[in-house]
C-alpha cells in the first residue's frame, strides 16, 4: 500500500496512472496482436476438425462397399421357404434353395405325480452333492451344471434353469397344476439336448419335440447343418419350412439402386456443407474498426456487447488463405469426374445427376436423383468406380481414382500443412484439442508472450521509478515544511 499526495496534497496515483497510459498503448497493441494469431489458430482448429471428420469419418464409410456397392436379392418361386438376412457387395450370380428339412429344436417334457409338487430335490432323486455348497446339489443338462438348493422343489428347478439358460443352452416350465415339467434346447439341431441326471434318464417323456437339423440343395449340392441359417457366396439367408414346389426358391443378386443413392446423396450433403464452411472463412471481410478488446475496455461492456464485438474483430482472419484456398481447388477438381459422367453400354455420354451450382454458390454440388437412379440402371458399374475405384495415383486430377480416394488424399495434405502451421491435429475432430507445440503459429504465439512479458517488466519499472520520483518530491515538501515551521516558531 502507498501514502501518497499527503505532504503536496496532489492525486499522486491518477498522476502515475495517466503517465504510464501512454506507455501502455504499446503494451496493450502486442497483446491485441498475439490475441488476433490466436484466434487465427483457433479458426484453423475449427475447419481441421472439419475436414478430418470429412475424410475419416464421412469419406470412410461413404467408401464401404456396403454403402457405394450395396447390393440386396430377389427372390422368386417358393418366397415362404426362406428368408433373406442380408446381401453382400460381393454377392454374385445366382442360387437355388431347395428344403427338405427345416432344423428344429429339441424339448422332452416330464410328468410328475401331485405329491412330487411338495417334494425337495433330494427326495426327487437329485443326488450329486454340489463341491462347493454341501447344502446344494448339482443338475447336468447339456454338460453344463446348475446347482440347486436341496431344499428346492420343481419350481425352484426350472427358475433355476432359466436363470442359466444361456450357459446350459437350455429353457425350462413347470405346470404345477398338470405336473408337467419341459425342458427345452435353446439351439436347433439334433443332439442339442442332453440331460445327465438319473431323475430324467430314468423317467420317460411323455412329449416333446426331436431335435432336427436343416437340410438344403443349393444349385444341386446337399448342404445338413444344426442352424436354419445360411450363408453362401455373399447371401445370407434362413430356411423357414420346406419347399413345396420343385424348382424351389431362386435367389439373385441385384443392385440396391436406393441405398447407393442415398450414399451418394449424403456424400453431396457432406461435401457442400464442407466446401461452404471453407468459402465462408475465405470470403469473409476483416473490419479494421474492430479490434481485441483489453481487459480494461471489457469493463466497460456488458458479456453481450464483447460477444458482438469479438465476433466482429475476428472476423476475416482465414480470408483468402493459400491453403484452404488450394484445398477447395482440389476438391473442386476431384469432382470434375462426377459432373462428367459415365458411358452408357454404346460407349455414349451417360449423365450420373451431378452438377454445380451457380457461380454464388463456389463449386456445391447438385444432385438430381432421377438421373442417378437411371444410370444406376444403365450400368451400376461404371458409377460406383467413379466413386470408388483407386490407384497410385490419387492426384485431383487422376483419371484412374475415384473420387473418394481423390478426396481423402487432397484432405490429408491440407491437414498435414495446416498442422505444421497451426499445430492442428490430423485425427481429432476436438474443437478443444491442444496445439502442437512445434508449429508456426505456436512458436510465433510463444515469441509475442515473451516479448510482452519483457515489455510489461520494463513498464512495471517504470511505475515503480515515478512512485519513487514522487516519494522523493513528498520527502522534499516535508522537509520543507518543517523548516518553514521552525523559522516561524522562531521569529514569533
């Protein structure tokens, strides 16, 4: 704390205040400066976060032969025998499933006496002594075993069963009032239920169901497995009761034209949506009326009013730039090959539905689904490789890549220059991720901190040396002061 201004009757602080205002201008203009390279940084952050999620999210998965190449089956003939589950991309030709037995599962129901209702294990015949509870005994269904207090009736039995079902591979209910005790496989296919305990090998069933594998001709081959499900050359398929004609069913591998074209629509959604952010920081305009605000001038603002003006000052601080600049040509020239078209069957011109928008609209996509559907029926081949074919050269311009592959390699050199710029990750879609330390923008952001750091000490210096120059002045005015008191006692 400071006396000051007690002797001269002067505002000792306003006074140092006022003198070290203008020195502070140079002060306060650096941090302006350094705040506006951090905001640059932050605003490469943004749009690299952007287009990592372009290329490694949307890109990728626009690239799965699923999504570009999908493809789905007809069915015809005996339609109720089967099921279809899925159609791979790799599905091809054509397959003819014949059932002649539809797997099942396996069950053996028991009857127990009205006084086996009120009856413990032990008195039912479960015997096998559990090792690791002696008030437990052991019931082995399936090679698997579930312990049971010997205490338990048969409808504790069967809770217990159901309780372990996906470990036994078994269910299990109990009809108190009938007495009628199922057990039940959880899998189709013979041999599927084994019961190891005397109580039920010993006793007869009176019902149930035998356990049945399926069994299928596809194109002439005997195929017998445990499931109802199949999968063969790309089709995936459940058999679900027998056929009941003789040509069977046939199976064919199509085109998904709707799900290439719903690929191919998000894929155009997601390439303006990018390229419109990018033009939206290249196009914008700084004004040169707004700059970083000081703390000192925040005072004077409410949190609205330094929202409106920092949105201002920031503003136009990507304008124009060379990379995003290049990047934007890239992409634009990758998609040459879309709006270019395909060839029909006759070696003809064969539009695929996308075009650019006006001249305002820099480079967007516009997709016409009509047209696409119908090259997509005139040959699907040559429309999914323009999407997704690759070669060694992946260049913009390549006649021999997609434009996926195309895409992903000219996103992957603008994020690999805007790291060693801003520091910016190459795989994180963060917008609050950390800089690289090594970068341009972060070591020219680390020399502005240290040269405020050296100007605010030499300010902080001088503060101190006028405190003292006025000290001194005060020191002198008492002095004064006193002599002056002295001279007047003494003459009076």
């Amino acid at each position: 704390m400071r006396m000051t201004g007690l002797a001269s009757g002067l505002d000792i602080d306003s006074m140092v205040k006022e003198l070290m205002k203008a020195k502070r201008t140079t002060y306060d203009n650096m941090v302006k400066q350094r705040t506006k390279v951090e905001w640059k940084q932050e605003d490469y952050r943004s749009l690299s976060t952007k287009i990592v999620d372009f290329r490694n999210n949307k890109l990728s998965s626009f690239n799965l032969s699923s999504a570009i190449n999908a493809k789905t089956s007809a069915v015809s003939g005996d339609t109720a025998a089967l099921t279809i589950n899925s159609t791979s991309s790799t599905a091809a030709g054509t397959l003819t499933v014949k059932v002649e037995q539809v797997a099942a599962s396996d069950s053996k129901v028991y009857t127990f006496s009205a006084a086996d209702k009120v009856k413990n294990m032990t008195d039912l015949g479960f015997t096998t002594e559990d090792p690791d509870n002696a008030d437990n005994v052991l019931v082995t269904i399936n090679s698997q075993t579930v312990s049971v207090a010997k205490t338990a009736n048969l409808t504790d039995l069967s809770k217990a069963i159901n309780e372990k079902s996906s470990t036994l591979k078994a269910t299990s209910i109990y009809d108190e009032a009938s007495g009628q005790f199922s057990i039940a496989a959880t899998q189709t296919g013979a041999g599927k239920l084994v019961l190891g305990d005397a109580v039920f090998t010993a006793k007869t069933p009176t019902g149930g169901s035998v356990g049945l594998n399926a069994k299928i001709s596809i194109n002439g081959i005997n195929y017998e497995q445990a499931s109802n499900r199949f999968s063969l050359n790309g089709f995936d398929f459940t058999v679900k009761s027998a056929s009941v004609t003789t040509n069977g069913t046939t199976i064919s591998a199509v085109q998904d034209t709707q799900k290439i074209v719903d690929t191919i629509k998000s894929f155009v959604t997601e390439y303006n949506s990018l390229i419109g952010a990018i033009n939206s920081e290249l196009s914008e305009v700084a004004d040169r009326n707004y700059k970083p605000l000081t703390s000192e001038e925040k005072k004077a603002m409410t949190d609205d009013e330094i929202k409106l003006w920092e949105t201002k000052a920031r503003n136009g601080s990507l304008r124009n730039d060379g990379t995003l600049s290049q990047f934007i040509s890239d992409l634009r020239i990758a998609a040459t090959s879309l709006v270019s078209g395909i060839k029909d069957s006759s070696g003809n011109p064969l539009s695929i539905g996308i075009t650019t928008g006006s001249y305002t609209e820099k480079g967007k996509l516009v997709l016409d689904e009509d047209k696409l559907k119908n090259a997509l029926e005139i040959n699907p081949d040559a429309v999914v490789k323009v999407f997704s074919s690759r070669s060694s050269d992946t260049s913009p311009g390549s006649t021999t890549s997609g434009v996926f592959a195309k895409m992903s390699a000219s996103s992957l050199t603008a994020l690999n220059i805007l790291s060693t710029k801003a520091g910016t990750s190459l795989t994180s879609t963060d917008a609050t991720a950390t800089f690289l330390n090594n970068s341009l923008l972060s070591e020219q952001i680390k020399s502005m901190k240290d040269r405020e750091k050296s100007m605010l000490d030499r300010l902080n210096a001088m503060e101190k040396q006028y405190y003292k120059q006025f000290s001194a002045m005060e020191t002198a005015i008492n002095k004064f002061n006193s002599q002056s008191s002295a001279i007047m006692s003494f003459t009076s």
